[in-house]
C-alpha cells in the first residue's frame, strides 16, 4: 500500500512539473513577441539556461513570507557583450511544491521567474514609452442624433437680414429705371419727340453709360449690390435699343438686328457668368424679355424671333453652370410669345407665324437635349422639353387640313424619332419626348381623318402601340396605346357602334356596316392586345389575383365581337331578319367560347374564371335580352343552341375534371 501511495504521488509531481514547465516556456514565447513589437532587443535564448546556474539554490521559506521586490531597470542599455546578467530576486516555493529539493523542479521553478521578471521590465519599458510618447485623448463618445431637417427661412427673415434693403432697393430701381426707358421711347415715338436716329443714338449710349457705371462700381465690394442692377439695367436697355432700330424705325435689316441682339444678350450673360451671379444672368434675360412687347408693339412673330435669340444666348451659360432661373427666363417666353402670335393671328394663319412656331419648338427642344444630355435628371430642361411642342401644335389647329397634317407630323416624326434614340439618353428625357410625340401623332391622325376610319385608325394605332410596348418594353408605348384606344373607343360607341346597334332594328348602308365591322373587329383586337400585353409587362396580376381590369377587357371583347357578328349578319341578311340572326349568333358563339375556355383552362385559372363569366353572360343575355327582344324561331333556336352547348360543355368539363 504504502509503495502504490508513493508511486502515485511521484506520477502527480511529474505531470504538475511538466505542466509549470509548459506555462513557463508559453510565457517566455509571449514575451519575446512583445519586445519585438514594442522595437526592444530581445533577451538571448542563452539567459533562461544560464540563470539557474548562477543563482544558489532557493532557501526554503515559509509560506507566509513575502516575497522579495525586484531590482529597479537601469536607465540605459549597455551593449550586449558587456552586459551582465540580471539578478531574478528569489521567491518562495508555491504550495505545489511538495518536493523543492528536487533538481528538476527547482529548475523549473527558476524558469518561471525569470519569465515573471521579463514580464516586469516589459511593463516598466512600456509605461517609460507611453510617457516619452503620450496618447492623444479619445473624443468622448456622441450618441446618435436623429436627421433634423434645415428649418427654412422665411421671406421676412431674408428682408430682415443686413444688406437685404440695399439689395432689394437696387434691383427695384433698375427695373423701374428700365421700364421708364420704355415708356420715354413710347411716349417720344407718339410726340414725335427728337427723332428716329438720336432716340437709337440716345438709347445706345444711355445703356452703354448704365453698364460702364456699373462695371467700376463692382470693383469695390460696397458696391457690387448697385453695380448688377445697373449692368443688367444698361443691358437691357441695349438689347431693346436693337429691337426698336429693327422692327420700329427699320434702320437694321431683321438679320443684322438678330445678330446684334444676340451679342448684346450673350455680353450680358458673360459679364453674370464672370460676376458668378446668377440673380443678373436672371435679371438680363428677364429685362430683354419683358419689355420686348412694349417695343414691337404686340406679340409678332419678330418678337419670337428676338426671344429665341436670348434664349440662343443663354445656351452656353446653361451648359456651364446649373442655374435653373436662367433656362427658365430664357425657355418660357418664346412659347409664351409665339402662342399669344397664333391667337393674335387668327383662323388660317400664315406663314411667319408657323415658321416662328415651328422655329420655338425646335430651338426649345434642342437645347434641353443638349442640357439633359450633360446633366440628366435637369428639372427646367425636362420641363422645357415636354412644353416644346406647344406652339407648333397650336398654330396647327388654325392651319388648313394640309398644312396642319404636315406641321403635327412632322412634330410627331422628330419627338419619336428622339424617343426612338432613347437608349443613348438618359433619364426621363426618352419619355417625355415620345410622350410629346404620341400627342402630336394623335392631332395629325385627328386632322387628318374623320368618320368611321378615324375611330379604326386610332383604335389600331392602339394596338400597334402595345406591340410596341411589348417588343421595346416601355411603358410610354402601353400607355400611349391605352390613350389611343380610350379616345377610338368613345368616338365609335358615339358614331360607329352605338349601344343602339344591339337594341334598335334600323336600316344602315353597307358602307357604314363594313365600316362599323372594321371598327368592331378593332375594338375585339385591343381589348385582348392591351391586357395581355399588360401582364406580361408586369402591370397587370393574373385574373385570379386582380379579377377588375380583367373583367373590364372581357365586357369590352364582347362588346367589339357581338358588334361584329351583328354587323356582318346585317350585311348578309338586311332587315330584320339578319338582326334575329345576328343575335342568335351571339348567344351560341358565347357559350361555345365559354366551352373553349374551360376546356383550355382546366390547369390554367385564368382561362377557366373568364370561361365561367362568359356563361354567365351568356344566361343573362338569354334571359334578359332574348326572351323578350327575339320572338318565334329565332328565340327557340337561341335557347336551344345555348342549351345544348351549356349540356355539352358541362359534360366535357366533368370528365375532365374526373380524368385528372
């Protein structure tokens, strides 16, 4: 017993002597790893075996003795061939020592503290580094704080704000200074004050002294506020000096008068444009534009001309720097003006007013592809390109036919011709063109037919725009085609096929009955083409998530294809007769569709929801419709066709549905 006893206790030091060997070497590896980090020499390998040799053996000592502090590092290094040894102060033996005079284990024990001593005089070389080489102090720490938006600033805050007053007071001095120009030129024209040459001498030379004034007052800060308004005073009385020369008194030919307004206006916005002001590019276009009328004595087509000159001037401002006032000032009046043309000039127009109508929508239209094609997404260029097509759209409605069918179609092909580019352009810009185009492709197809074709037309039209759609896949086109259908529609429910058709036996001509039957198949053709094109777009669920639309398509399909049975069965029997037949037709031809439907739609639940409505329309017409407006064989024949196609289908359909 007492050998087993002893031969486990020798087990037990042995595996508590590997173990303490083990921590010690594992401290060892970590301090050496953190004197390379830390740049310090590493101790050599040699000192862990030569430290137990130089050091006596360990007294043994009582437990509750304390241990011994280590000596303090000196302050400098010595190379390493003349540096001693380091003394590790001795420590008592731990509890777990049950046998210290062994060789081994004092070894052992020697290792792991020197290991303990390295760990020291890492922690003292790292507290000296930390205070040769402080930390900045860590930003406390900032909770989130939730978006608080900008608050605005009202108009009596931006007035009450220093400097407001000059600035307001200014700019209202050269606008009033400039109208007053105008109304001393009117009131002297009237008079006959002075005389043509020296009103366009004074005119030339007051503007030039207003924009000289102003030009040496913006060389001191105090007195930039003064010197925009006097500059785009000076230039604005330039501008409308060249308009009155040109158009009043005929000194300038309309070309040279174009010309030297365009330098003037494109001055002006150079001078804002170095000035980085966008209140006086503003304020110059604004000061050209607005007292123009009063010079040219109305709207005219030379005053387009003038404006779209500005507007032609302002183009290289718009492409340099994002101003919005600018495109907006410079954009706006030429359709402004040459709409005002077209209503001053009345039924038949002419041609300077087409021209200059045609010339705005071009001009306008240009320019915010070119904006839109630097800076996508440009809200005045978007804006100014969907109204381009304005005033020559308007000056066609009081053209004759002719020439009104060629001003909209030519419109038409350029908008889609851009909507068709669309995939070089960027943003809403494709859109809104082929939007602007569809509108003028439905004034041309309005212009330039009438009667039944105008309907069938714009009908068809509606589903070749949904194939369109289909193929390109641009909502612009389905929902185009939808407009066009819409529009057909109400026109042939009016004049074409009448809900009096179905109720009223009246005798037509078989023009208007074949007229009537291509209607009638049009109308069958888009109520199927749109939806179907729809759903595969992703815009419209299937029937059996969103029954409404689907239910709306399926009235107009019967609708369009009782019309054409109806049609076709007065065209082969006039009268009365082909009225009875022409019903009798479409009540059989329902219930076999709804027979067609449910067989298909036996796996498909689209197909079997519009085959179920179908029978139910087609037993409302009979009991509703063909009890009582039919009478003698063709009621009988109606109920028992119907019937015997009810039986069949619900036959054929519950074998079907047993088989599966």
């Amino acid at each position: 017993m007492l050998f087993a006893m002893t031969t486990d206790g020798d087990v037990l030091l042995r595996l508590a002597g590997e173990i303490d060997d083990l921590g010690a070497r594992l401290a060892r590896v970590g301090t050496e790893l953190r004197t390379v980090q830390s740049g310090v020499e590493p101790t050599r390998e040699e000192a862990p075996e030569q430290a137990p040799q130089e050091q006596p053996a360990a007294p043994q000592q009582p437990q509750a003795e304390q241990p011994q502090q280590p000596q303090a590092q000196p302050q400098q290094q010595q190379p390493q061939a003349q540096q001693p040894q380091p003394q590790v102060p001795q420590q008592p033996y731990p509890h777990h020592f049950p046998h210290p005079q062994h060789a081994q284990y004092q070894q052992q024990y020697q290792q792991a503290q020197y290991a303990q001593w390295q760990q020291q005089q890492y922690r003292q070389q790292a507290a000296q580094q930390a205070a040769q080489h402080p930390r900045p102090p860590q930003q406390p720490y900032q909770p989130y704080r939730p978006y608080q938006p900008v608050p605005k600033v009202t108009l009596a805050e931006k007035l009450s704000k220093e400097g407001a007053g000059s600035r307001l007071l200014a700019w209202v001095g050269g606008a009033v200074t400039l109208l007053g120009i105008v109304l001393f030129l009117v009131l002297a024209i009237q008079r006959g004050w002075f005389g043509p040459l020296p009103r366009v001498i004074g005119g030339a030379v007051l503007g030039l002294t207003l924009a000289g004034i102003g030009l040496r007052l913006h060389r001191t800060p105090a007195g930039r506020t003064g010197a925009f308004a006097l500059a785009a005073t000076g230039i604005g009385t330039l501008y409308l000096d060249a308009i009155a020369a040109t158009t009043m008194y005929e000194y300038l030919p309309a070309y040279a008068g174009l010309a030297i307004g365009l330098v003037i206006a494109v001055g002006g916005l150079l001078l804002a444009v170095r000035w980085k002001s966008s209140l006086l590019a503003t304020a110059v276009v604004l000061g050209c534009v607005v007292c123009a009328p009063l010079i040219t004595q109305g709207f005219t087509p030379e005053l387009v001309a003038f404006l779209l000159m500005v507007q032609v001037a302002s183009t290289p401002v718009q492409l340099r720097q994002s101003w919005p006032s600018v495109a907006v000032a410079a954009g706006i009046p030429p359709l402004v003006a040459s709409v005002f043309s077209t209503a001053f000039t009345g039924f038949g127009g002419s041609t300077a007013n087409t021209a200059a109508a045609l010339a705005a929508g071009a001009v306008g239209l240009t320019l915010a592809l070119v904006v839109t094609t630097k800076r996508p997404g440009d809200a005045a260029a978007l804006a100014l390109l969907a109204v381009a097509p304005a005033p020559s759209l308007l000056a066609a409605l009081f053209l004759p036919k002719t020439q009104a069918v060629l001003v909209t179609a030519a419109v038409a092909l350029v908008l889609l011709g851009v909507w068709a580019a669309g995939q070089w352009l960027n943003g809403w810009t494709g859109d809104l063109a082929g939007a602007a185009g569809l509108l003028a492709a439905l004034q041309t197809t309005m212009t330039l037919f009438d009667g039944s074709a105008r309907s069938a037309i714009l009908i068809g039209e509606g589903v070749l725009l949904a194939l369109v759609a289909l193929w390109t896949k641009k909502h612009v086109a389905l929902f185009g085609g939808l407009g066009f259908a819409v529009i057909g529609g109400f026109i042939a429910l009016a004049f074409d096929v009448p809900p009096t058709l179905f109720f009223l036996i009246r005798n037509r001509p078989d023009a208007d009955l074949a007229a009537a039957l291509l209607v009638a198949v049009a109308i069958l053709a888009v109520s199927i083409t749109l939806p179907w094109v729809a759903h595969r777009l992703g815009l419209f669920k299937a029937a059996s998530e969103n029954v409404v639309p689907w239910l709306f398509a399926g009235v107009c399909a019967l609708y369009g294809a009782g019309a054409l049975v109806l049609c076709a069965s007065l065209l082969a029997v006039p009268g009365r007769s082909g009225f009875l037949v022409g019903h009798v037709v479409i009540t059989v031809s329902w219930t076999v569709a709804a027979l067609v439907l449910l067989i298909r739609g036996i796996s498909v639940v689209g197909l079997r929801v519009i085959g179920l409505v179908l029978v139910g329309a087609a037993v409302l017409k009979l009991v509703l419709f063909d009890l009582s407006a039919l009478d003698g064989l063709a009621r009988v024949a109606a109920f028992l066709l119907a019937g015997l196609v009810l039986l069949g289908a619900g036959t054929r359909y519950a074998k079907l549905v047993a088989s599966r």
